[in-house]
C-alpha cells in the first residue's frame, strides 16, 4: 500500500525534473541567440573562474551537508576553504577577478561523484538529493538571470504608466519610502541593500533549521522552504514576459536616462493622465511584475513561523526590510508589491496542496488565489486611470483582496493541523489508606 501510494509522487517528481531539464536547455540555447551565455554554460564557467556569489555556493553547499554527519560535515567544509585558499593566491599572482565560492561547488560536486560510486540503496538517494537541492539553488540564480536577459531583448516596450497610474490607489508608496530611504542616510541605505542582496542566503539559513534533522531521520521533511523559493523564482520570470514593467528609478527617475518619462521619482508624484506602452532600452530587466523579492521574503516570513523565536523574529525583519528597499531604492511599485504577496501565498497553498494528496480545499484556494493575482494585473492594465480617479475605493479593494488570500490561506492550513484530543485526567488516588474506625467497647 505505501508503494503504491508513493509511485504517483515518485512520478509527479520525475515529470518535473525531465521539465525542469527542458527548461534550462531552452533558456541556453535562447541566451546563446542572443549572444551571451545561458544557466547551464554560466554554471560550468564557474567551475574555474570567478564566481558571480561566493555567498550563495556556500549557502548551496550548506543545504547539501544537512544529509551529513558533523564529522563530514567539518571535512567539506575544510575542503571548501581549502580549495578557495589555492583560487585565491593564483588569482591574486595573475591580478584576475577576486571573489571565493569555487571551493564549495567543488565540494558539491564532488559529493555528486562519490554519491553515484561509492554509495548504494537509501544512502545514495539521500546524498544525491542534497547534492540536488543545493545545486538547483544555484540553478535557479542563474535561470533567473538568463531570463532578465531574455526580458530586456523580447519585450521592447513597458506598461511602467499603467501601473503607476493604478499605484495612486494605494498612494504611491514608492515615492514615499523613497524619500525616507534618502532622509535615512548611507546607514540605512547600507543596511536595506544588504538585506535585498542577501535575500537567498536568508533564506538557506530558515531552510538548514527545518531540516536540520535531515541526517538523524536519513530522511527530508515533505515541504520546506527551498522548494516555495525555487518555484517562485521559476514562474515569476514568466510573468515578466506578459507584464514587462521596469520600475520608477528607471521609468520616473535618473537612471532611465533619454527612456525615462521625466526625472520625478522620488520627490514628485506623477500626474494621472492617459497611460501608455513606452519603449526603454535593451539593458534594463523588466522585473517588477510581481515583485519576486517580495514573494521570497513573503514566502521567508511563513516559514520562519514555526522556527526558533530568533528565526522568527529575524523573518519578520527580513520582509519589513525588503518591502522597504523594494520600495525606498525605487524597484518596485505598491502595485508590485500586493500582487507579490498574493502570488507567494498562492504557490506555497498550492505546494501544500500536493503534499495532501491534492486536497480539494486546497485546490479551490489556489483557483481563488489566481483569481485574484490574474484581476490585479488585468485592473492595473484596463483600469488604472479609473484606479487613480477612485483612489478611495480602489485601495482598499486591493489591501481587501491581498488580506482574503492571506486569511484564506491561514483558514486553510489550520484545517491540515493535525488535531489533539485532550487527554482526560484521572482523579488522584489517596496517597494515605483510610484508616479503620474504631470498634466500640463491649462492656
């Protein structure tokens, strides 16, 4: 019977992985015609010269080493700074490009390597599944690049005035948060920034807490972080496609140059008038539709919940302040942001749903939920002006619609919360035996 019931899955993941693989070698040969390297030809580069994010391969190589013991655990990681020692003292005789993380996928792959030959049975489906989980996070970075290069190529025209026209409805966030970044200084500026690169690693750090008992059990959780996180990443790229948006920096501010509506952002609003497509330029990823940062540290945030009470609160920070750089670096709209959060609630109640064998409640909220993220793109491209006119009614229309997902999806998962049935206790027995009365005397 648990045969039977674990071969739909086995299959489910086989389809998906063979997808998987499809789609990296058409993103390569779609980067290839366009002249530059794709994922795959970018990953093996990498192998010997520099790293894009150091950072990044030890926190893959991190998510690989929770399927070994401490003992291996000191070893790789003794072998990762090893070899990045050697990597560095060439680089640095030959003046080449500075930057560590070649040690690390070394080790990645090494473990690859002596999980096909030297291991066998349950021990080499384990390994190579850490070995897996740590490379499809790197995998996923460099999908994610290739497919802002495909953005900026294929769409040469923005929606960027429709959105923010329809972004009067929440009251343009942007520009607000933008002059409060600018009002913070370098040190707020610093610390925002580091938040929003960081955004992958943050997320490795919640994921080796939840599987941390990986190596003891031999065994990974049904769901965790990483796979919310990759899945994001590889269907937010394709909305780009449909929705090619570039931001206000680059849309309403200096760094969109001769493209640029005019130099507003952030210290004036953009009048509401009749919105168009307007061509940008060929370098600039249309990347805002929904904001995937968001949705990463939305998905970050829920699964920080049932952490440690650090864990919590570090995943509480990390969304506040990715929704402030999102916004306050001029990134993103408000607009953005809403449908970011909709759709991370969406796909991780959808991924929840497979775990419970496609529980039908699951699958009527993540219809509910598409719903939704599907009426906000259209509203912001069919109605934005009407948005802007009727900012009192649209805005908090939005804030409803975004909060109904999010409550539909905390009525959702309580529903597969295990229940516990209150034990009913006894009544304590006397710790004294009661003592025998006393006879009267016959007399």
């Amino acid at each position: 019977m648990l045969t039977a019931c674990r071969q739909p899955r086995v299959i489910l993941w086989a389809a998906v992985s063979v997808v998987a693989l499809a789609f990296l070698i058409a993103l390569e040969i779609a980067a290839r015609h366009y002249g530059v390297r794709g994922p795959i030809s970018n990953q093996v580069r990498e192998v010997i010269f520099a790293p894009k994010s150091g950072p990044l391969l030890y926190a893959s190589m991190a998510l690989m080493m929770v399927v070994l013991t401490w003992r291996e655990r000191f070893i790789a990681f003794g072998f990762a700074v090893g070899i990045d020692v050697v990597f560095a003292l060439v680089r640095w005789i030959f003046d080449a490009k500075m930057m560590f993380g070649n040690g690390a996928l070394w080790v990645l792959l090494a473990y690859g390597v002596i999980a096909i030959t030297r291991r066998s049975g349950r021990e080499r489906v384990l390994l190579l599944k850490g070995v897996g989980l740590g490379l499809l996070l790197v995998a996923g970075r460099k999908t994610g690049d290739a497919w802002l290069l495909i953005t900026w190529k294929t769409r040469p025209t923005v929606l960027d005035q429709y959105v923010a026209t329809a972004d009067h409805a929440l009251g343009s966030p942007s520009w607000l948060v933008g002059r409060l970044v600018e009002a913070s200084g370098t040190v707020g500026y610093h610390v925002l920034d580091y938040v929003y690169a960081q955004l992958a690693v943050a997320a490795v750090v919640v994921a080796l807490y939840q599987l941390r008992h990986v190596a003891v059990d031999r065994r990974f959780p049904t769901h965790h972080l990483v796979r919310t996180f990759l899945v994001i990443g590889l269907l937010g790229p394709g909305i780009y496609m449909i929705y090619p948006v570039v931001g206000p920096i680059f849309a309403y501010g200096a760094d969109g140059g001769q493209y640029a509506v005019a130099n507003l952002w952030p210290d004036t609003l953009t009048p509401v008038g009749v919105p168009q497509s307007m061509p940008f330029d060929d370098i600039t990823p249309r990347n805002c539709m929904p904001s995937l940062h968001t949705a990463w540290a939305t998905a970050i945030f829920i699964h920080s919940r049932n952490s440690s009470r650090f864990l919590r609160y570090a995943g509480t920070f990390w969304l506040l302040a990715t929704l402030g750089a999102t916004l306050g670096f001029g990134y993103h709209y408000g607009a953005d942001i809403v449908a970011g959060v909709v759709f991370a609630v969406t796909i991780e109640a959808g991924l929840r749903t497979i775990d419970h064998d496609w529980d039908r409640s699951g699958i009527r909220f993540v219809a509910y939920g598409t719903a939704i993220f599907t009426a906000m793109l259209l509203s912001y491209r069919f109605l934005s002006v009407e948005m802007a006119d009727y900012a009192w009614a649209f805005g908090p229309l939005l804030i409803l619609a975004m909060v109904s997902v999010v409550y539909g999806y905390l009525r959702l998962t309580k529903r597969w919360e295990p229940k516990t049935v209150p034990v009913r206790k006894s009544e304590p027995e006397s710790e004294t035996e009661p003592q025998p009365q006393p006879q009267p005397e016959l007399i």
